[in-house]
C-alpha cells in the first residue's frame, strides 16, 4: 500500500549487492537530469507544438512545430524549478500523503495483517489448493492497494507453511511475492502507480480496467503454474531445490514463525469491511460520478479516520497513526515533486517540443507496435535507476504522453507502457526494497533468487509486450 516497491526505501544503499552496485540515489538522477536539461537549453533550439483541447485533454497537433527564439536556463533557474515542481506537482504529492496516511491508520488497527494471517492459515488447511489460493490473495492486495513491502511480513508464514508441505523457502517466499507482484502489475485500482500515471496522462482514472484485468488473469496463471511447478519438482526431489544444502532447504528447521501478527477480532473485521466497502464507493466514484485525485484523496482520509475510531485507536491515535502512514511515503510522494522539476526546466526552455519533434520523426515510419514496445523496454531500463512508480511515472510521462499523441498513440497504451516497465521488473531488480526485503527476511541470496525468478520474469515480459502491440493496434477500452 506504498507507492512502490522502492518508495518507503532508506536514502541510504542497503548492506550486500545493493551498496557492492553503488547505484546512485534516485533523487541524486533525478537531479541529473533536471541540470542535463538545463544544459541542454543552450545547445538544443527552442521550438514548440501547437495545442487544441480535445474532450478535455491538451493535446499535440501534428506538423505543427516551429522553431522559436531560444531561452536559456541559468544556474539559479534550474534551483528554483525544484519548488516550483514541488508547486506544480502539489495534487499528486499531497493525494499520495493523505492516501499513504489512510493506509497508515487502517494498518495501525492491526486489520490487515490480522485478515492475511487467518486466511492463509485457513487456506494452509488445503495442501492441494494453498499455493494458487495464497498467491490469489495477494494479488488482489497488489492490484488493489499496491501492496509490496507490506507483504514481508508474511514471508515467515510462508515458509512456515511451504516447509510443513515438504517444499523449500523459495517455494514460500514466492507465493507471498509473485503473488503480490502478479497483482501490481494488474494494476487495476492500485492508486499509487495507475492512478498517478493517469493522472499525468490526462485520461479518465482507473480507466482501462478491463483490458488490465484481462492481461491481469494470464501474468497471475502463468505465475501460479511457475511457482506450482518447482514445487512439486522439489517436493519429488529436494536435490533439485536451488536451496539444496543451505538454509531453507527442504527440511529446514531454521525459520520461527512471529507471533506478533494480531488476532482478528470483530473490530478488525469491520475495519477491513469499511476498507472493501470504501474501494467499491471510490471505484463508483471514479466511474459514475467523475471523482479525480482530490476526491479519492478525501474518501481515503475518511475511510481512514472512521478505521481509526473503530479500530479504538482514538482520536489522538488516528492522526499519529495518519502522520505515521505519510511519513512512510514521503520518498516517493516528494521524488513526484522533484521529478516535476524536469519537466519545468524542459518548459522553460521550451526544449521539450523540441525533443519530442526529433524523436518523433526518427520513429514516425516504425509501426506503432515497435514504438510501444520501445517505451515498454525504456521504462524497464528506467525502472533499475529510479524504482519508485510515482517518482518514473513523474519523470518519463511527461515526455511519453505527447510523443504518444504525435504518433497516433492512445495515451492509455503509454501509460501501460509505464505500468508493466515499472512493475515487471521489481520482482529481479536488486534496487527493489521490497524484493530485497522478501529475500532478507527468507535469507535467500539475490543470485539464488535471480537464478529462480529470471524465466517468470521473462515470461511475464512477453505477456505485457503482447498485451501492447494489441492494445497498440487496436486501442485499449475505456
């Protein structure tokens, strides 16, 4: 219930592969990139694209560039497109802080972790069925409230229940996190990566819903299969575990359950009634009556707060609890804002038009599949650098959504471009909190982990590539 998996990340790099790469802090890129755009300035011509609103969006008119008199970004102009970013980008920052605070309460109450718990021990009662029905379940947390690192607290219960089944610690901690992750890359209602991305794009939220469900089904089936399939392979021949000889092997005594997971009381199971029922109305909201970020802001804040008061957390208790929830946020409810500073400085020097007409007319014979898939392959690359959703999809859809519009795109396709680049890659990327934070709980190694994940990960891709040239070609409905 995070932005993203990287957003709630320490600024600092993480002991083992994480700080050996040296990977720059996403802020320390981001700024790159806004003082390259201010360079830049005095080197790429100024231009600009006629605009025409069309059914409420500002949209790119074709063949309508032009070369302008060029202005130049000092020093101090690139400075100051930081606040003004931040200025700019104020609805999505603060929709992503009161939202992440809502979560912050509603998970204070001890609700969710409780619900998780005593439906996947329930769940455990059926050996037949508790991979595909575990992995369901988190990704109908995933794509509903973009669950990720919430989830690494039910890695222990996940092996505990792999390993009484005579699999190993792979096979547990994959239920929990190809489960959730199958579910992010759905994406249906998740508010912090869709929603934003949306946003951005200009275009109805949550809109598409049903072509995402639809890609949604096979990225879930082919993970169950996957993880299904090396467990019963381990189960017949423990040798064949890519744990063999270490901890969590099949076998293993090594791993303690917690005991801190709250009991799920009548309180609790109202609170999570109050979550279900405050979705529905928002997706009613967004549909019917033409809600937009501040209106789901608002309906979250007061699912929120009346979670709080029944969750017996008080008053008092609710708002440090809401405060709590949005300081888990911050790095990547701020990185939308910092990002913004990008596009400002591209504004102000009036280079953006003139970048998109160059990119635009290196690609304008390519069909547009391949320039779908182009974007698709960018945004994975991106993804490694700044894994946090609102802070790529703030960076990259400002340049995405007119080079779409040149290009006779569908902005909804851009935005699953963003979607399946961000997400997909998360479940492999040693910059990915949460994934790290899955293997540091399983002690799994990254390159054991690497070497179990790649070919879902592969598989996954070819998914969302299809899934694109179709809706590349024949649009994606509303």
């Amino acid at each position: 219930m995070t932005v993203n998996a990287a957003d709630t990340a320490e600024s600092s790099p993480k002991p083992g592969i994480r700080s050996r790469l040296r990977i720059p802090h996403t802020y320390a890129i981001i700024l790159s990139i806004v003082i390259l755009m201010g360079v830049l300035s005095y080197v790429v011509p100024s231009g600009e694209f006629e605009r025409a609103d069309v059914d409420g969006r500002l949209m790119v008119v074709p063949d309508t560039f032009q070369t302008i008199a060029k202005t130049l970004i000092s020093p101090f102009d690139i400075v100051t497109a930081i606040p003004r970013g931040m200025q700019e980008a104020a609805q999505i920052v603060f929709y992503i802080f009161l939202v992440g605070g809502a979560f912050g309460v509603i998970r204070a109450t001890g609700a969710i972790d409780a619900g998780i718990n005593r439906l996947v021990q329930k769940i455990g009662r059926s050996q037949k069925f508790i991979i595909p029905l575990v992995m369901i379940v988190f990704s109908v947390l995933g794509f509903t409230t973009g669950m990720a690192e919430e989830c690494i607290i039910f890695v222990p219960i996940g092996i505990g229940i792999a390993l009484s089944l005579g699999y190993d610690a792979i096979v547990g901690t994959a239920m929990v996190a190809t489960g959730a992750a199958a579910g992010f890359i759905g994406g249906m209602m998740n508010p912090f990566t869709v929603g934003v991305a949306q946003g951005i794009a200009e275009v109805p939220l949550f809109s598409g819903f049903w072509f995402r469900a639809a890609v949604y089904v096979p990225i879930l089936a082919v993970a169950i299969v996957f993880v299904m399939r090396y467990a019963a392979r381990v189960k017949n021949d423990p040798s064949t575990s890519i744990l063999y000889g270490r901890v969590g092997a099949v076998g293993s005594t090594d791993y303690a359950v917690s005991e801190t997971i709250p009991e799920l009381t009548r309180r609790r199971a109202l609170v999570l009634l109050m979550l279900a029922v405050g979705i529905g109305i928002n997706m009613w909201g967004v549909f019917n009556w033409g809600w937009f970020l501040d209106q789901l802001a608002a309906s979250f804040f007061i699912i929120g707060m009346l979670s709080g008061l029944v969750g017996k957390l008080g008053v008092n208790g609710s708002f440090t609890s809401l405060v709590e929830g949005m300081r888990s946020v911050v790095f990547g409810a701020l990185v939308v804002g910092f990002a913004r500073a990008i596009l400002v400085v591209m504004q102000d020097g009036q280079t953006l038009d003139t970048i998109i007409n160059f990119i635009a007319s290196g690609i304008s014979d390519w069909p547009p599949v391949f320039t779908v898939l182009g974007m698709f392959v960018f945004q994975s690359i991106l993804n490694f650098f700044i894994p946090s959703g609102s802070g790529m999809a703030a960076t990259t859809m400002p340049l995405m959504v007119p080079l779409s519009d040149l290009l006779g795109i569908d902005r909804q396709v851009a935005v699953l471009a963003f979607q399946y680049g961000d997400a997909i890659t998360n479940s492999i990327i040693p910059t990915s909190g949460a994934l790290m934070g899955y293997l540091a709980v399983a002690r799994i190694p990254y390159e054991l982990w690497f070497k179990f994940i790649w070919k879902l990960i592969v598989m996954w891709m070819v998914i969302a590539a299809i899934a694109l040239m179709i809706g590349a070609a024949f649009g994606v409905p509303s």
